[in-house]
C-alpha cells in the first residue's frame, strides 16, 4: 500500500506563530517537536487542551508570535453514538483523533474500555494508561471524555505543559482543568453548574458550603454581573489580584459565609487543588449529574524537571490520587504529604467529602522515573493500565471499521469483497514491513485508498498490487 500523501513540508514553525490546520481550525504553537516534523498547538476551540499534529498539516498564518486570542468557548462535544460525518473522515486523513466516529479507531481495546467503563460506574477512582506514541493513549482519553459526558459527568481536560501547565503547579493545573470544563448537552464553565445548584441555603451556608464555591454561588445569583464575572474568574483559577476584595464586595451584599482564601500560583497548594475538584464533583452531583471526571493527557514531561519541580509534581499527584481513591488504595500515608500556604490554607483538607464522585484519568508515556513516582502513589496495580500496540491479527476488524465511516460518508461507494479483503492484506504487509505501527496510521492509509477507489479504481488497486510486491517476505 502506498504511503500517507504528504502536504508540502512546513518549515521554519516557531512558538507562538498563528496557524490553521484543516480539521481543528486556527491556533497558536506552542512549542515545535520532533526537529520540526511536529508542533504542539493550542487550537482556540481548545486552548485548555493542545495537540500535537504533524507540520506538515499547518498553514501559517504569521511568521512571528502574536499575542493569544482570549479563548472562545467550546462546543459540545459528541457522544459516542453520534454519527461520523465528514469532519471525522477529514481528521482520519490527517492521522488526527476525531472527535466523532471514534469507534473507527478503536479496535482490540476490550480490557482498556472495560476498565473506563468501571471507572465510571464506580464514579470514583484513578485509572492510570501508560503506553509509547501510537498505542492509544489520546484515543482512550477521548472516549472516555465522550464516555463522560454521555452518561451524565461533567468532564475537565487539561494536557500538561511544562511552560504554561506544569505538573508541578497545582493551581496552574486547576484553572486549566476549569477553561475546559465541560457539561453533559454543550454548556462549558463554573457558571452553569452554579446556577444549576441555584439559591440553596445548604450550599451557601450549610451542610454543603464550600471556602470558595459558596462564594461563587452566592456572586453568579445575587452579585451585579461585572462582579459575579470576577468572582467566577477568580475560583476557577484566572486569577484575581485582590481576591480580599472580592469577598468584602460579596460580604456588603449580604453573604455570610467565611471569605475566600487566596489562589497564588505556588507549588505548595496541591490540597486546595484537591479540595477544589472535590466540591466540583460533590455539587455536580447534587446538581443531578454523575460527579466530575478529570482528564489529564501526554503527561510525559515529569521526567524533564528540575529536582524541586519534579518533587512538587509528585506532590500534586499524590493529591490528586487522595481525591479519587480510599486511602487503602494508596501507597503512602497521608499525613506525609506536603502542605503548603498559610495556616488558613494548611486546614483545608484534601477531600471535600468522604464519598466525593471524583475520577481522574491520566495518559503517561513510559518513562522509568515515571514508573518509580507511580509506584510511590498508587498501592494497587488495578488503577494503572498499560497500552500495547494494536495486534496485527486484528487489522481486518480496523479495515472494516474504516471502511464503514467511509461508506457512512459515501453512500455510493460498492466495491466488489475481493477489493475489501486486498485493503486488509495490504495493510498487514505494510505491519509487518514496519511502514505502518499504529492504529492512527493504519486508519489514515485505509482512508486514502479509499478515496482513489472512489475516483479511479484500477489505479487504486494497482497500488496495492504494488506495495503487495515490494514488501520482504
């Protein structure tokens, strides 16, 4: 089978140049990989959520960095029964996940969506995917993102980055998770929860209140809206220079509960982090939803910190892990665990509640410094997950799914099953002559033959034919 058609090369990419990529539409970069042949990019859809597309996709738009665009909310996200359309064939051509038709990619992955599928039932817990580029890692992130929101979650993503979103900073981590924080039917943000919550004494004061969501309840129904806009700001951790401020506004309005307490970007508050996804996940649950599902993908840059950074990443891990999982379930003892801030901040205790409906899914790329971290925080090897590479016996059932989005798109399209079964063949020889090792490939290659069927059969099948001969016996 001939290989992937290659745009015209992109060179001389540079962080923070404007560009626009066929599928995900404009963004900045983030940071050039690979020497060039990648980019990360923060797609304004989804600036929360980056990701990682070959250069060679990319149209630049500028030749030097501009200052960001604020973020446009984003839209709903499908669930996974939503049809494929031509979007989703488009970011199979590209080698990019799609959003819909994800069950065109997903193929011998029985135990991995058996174990994200507990994961939600349980609605709490942390579940761990390790696996090199191209096992699947991403894929699964977002089928469990659409997992969620399908049955009923409110779903927060965040991509780590060792410049903007670094493990080690817990806040930074925080108001990244609440920029994409998703709900069931479209609606994005802190806001729509609050008011979904609305005017309730047990929130606002009682057995349900909470140091910084009360106030935010309390902002989003009662304060005036340029107000109540810098409250939510401030709690869902953008930032406010004088949060003191914000809480003697909220207090000359009538609020009585305690005042907020400060968010600074510093390592040391992984407790407030946890507290604060916690109460998300308990008042999403009185809201009426199933809890709060935490995303965390390409978690690879633990390995490329400085001792004190990668200490506090841990830090926050542990966190994260005392938030979603019983504290059987965890290889330390919490009261080691470092707190950082004032004494105010030092009594915040890592778990909102007791029984909070909190899960936390984390793609790591395997790293032995990896391994040994998690090792320290998770007790039980249940909640990690490691992801091999697609098994070549299971091409044909890629083949077919494939095939299926594409006659999904292209009515029209009947080839004879002889030409099928030769699709399959050929994209076991490319396996197994090496041009081909992962899904992402394997379903772009499927897609491109494909669309020269549908356009000149006889040269398609002669492709075939022709990686059919050139590859080792």
């Amino acid at each position: 089978m001939a290989g992937p058609s290659q745009a015209p090369g992109t060179v001389g990419l540079v962080a923070g140049q404007r560009v626009r990529h066929p599928v995900l539409g404009e963004g900045g970069v983030a940071r050039v990989l690979d020497g060039g042949r990648k980019a990360l990019v923060r797609f304004d859809l989804r600036p929360a959520v980056p990701a990682v597309v070959a250069a060679d996709t990319l149209q630049p738009l500028s030749s030097a960095p501009a200052p960001p665009a604020p973020p446009s909310p984003p839209a709903a996200r499908p669930t996974p029964q939503d049809p494929p359309d031509r979007q989703s064939l488009e970011a199979l051509r590209l080698g990019v996940v799609p959003a819909r038709g994800l069950d065109a990619l997903t193929v011998g992955r029985h135990e991995e969506l058996g174990r994200l599928d507990a994961l939600l039932q349980q609605a709490r817990g942390m579940l761990v995917l390790s696996g090199g580029y191209g096992t699947g890692k991403t894929h699964l992130v977002e089928l469990a993102e659409a997992a969620g929101l399908h049955r009923g979650f409110l779903v927060a993503r965040a991509t780590f980055d060792p410049l903007e979103v670094p493990p080690s900073h817990p806040l930074r981590l925080y108001g990244a998770l609440l920029r994409d924080l998703r709900h069931p039917g479209g609606a994005s943000g802190l806001r729509p929860l609050l008011e979904r919550v609305g005017d309730s004494d047990e929130h606002l004061h009682g057995a349900q209140a909470h140091r910084w969501l009360s106030p935010a309840l309390f902002a989003a129904l009662h304060a005036p809206p340029e107000l109540a806009d810098e409250v939510l700001d401030f709690v869902s951790g953008q930032g406010h220079d004088d949060h003191q401020q914000l809480s003697r506004d909220l207090r000359r309005l009538g609020f009585r509960g305690p005042p907020m307490l400060g968010l600074p970007d510093y390592r040391t508050f992984g407790q407030v982090m946890a507290h604060l996804l916690g109460g998300l996940a308990v008042w999403a649950r009185d809201a009426g939803h199933a809890g709060l599902l935490v995303l965390l993908d390409e978690a690879e840059y633990l390995d490329r910190l400085g001792h004190t950074s990668r200490e506090m990443a841990e830090n926050v891990l542990r966190y994260l892990a005392m938030a979603a999982l019983p504290p059987e379930r965890l290889a330390f003892h919490e009261g080691g665990v470092y707190k950082g801030g004032q004494a105010a901040h030092r009594e915040v205790p890592p778990r909102y509640r007791p029984d909070q409906p909190l899960a936390v899914v984390c793609a790591f790329t395997p790293d032995p410094q990896v391994d040994r971290v998690l090792a320290r925080i998770l007790a039980d090897p249940a909640d990690r997950l490691r992801l091999d590479p697609v098994r070549p016996s299971l091409l044909p059932v890629l083949a077919e799914k494939v095939y299926g989005l594409v006659k999904a798109v292209y009515p029209q399209l009947d080839p004879a099953p002889e030409h099928r079964q030769r699709v399959t063949r050929a994209l076991d020889q490319a396996f197994r002559s090496g041009q081909v090792d992962s899904t992402r490939q394997a379903a772009r290659l499927v897609v491109e033959f494909w669309d020269l069927y549908r356009q000149d059969p006889a040269r398609a099948l002669r492709a075939l034919h022709g990686a059919d001969a050139a590859a080792p016996r």
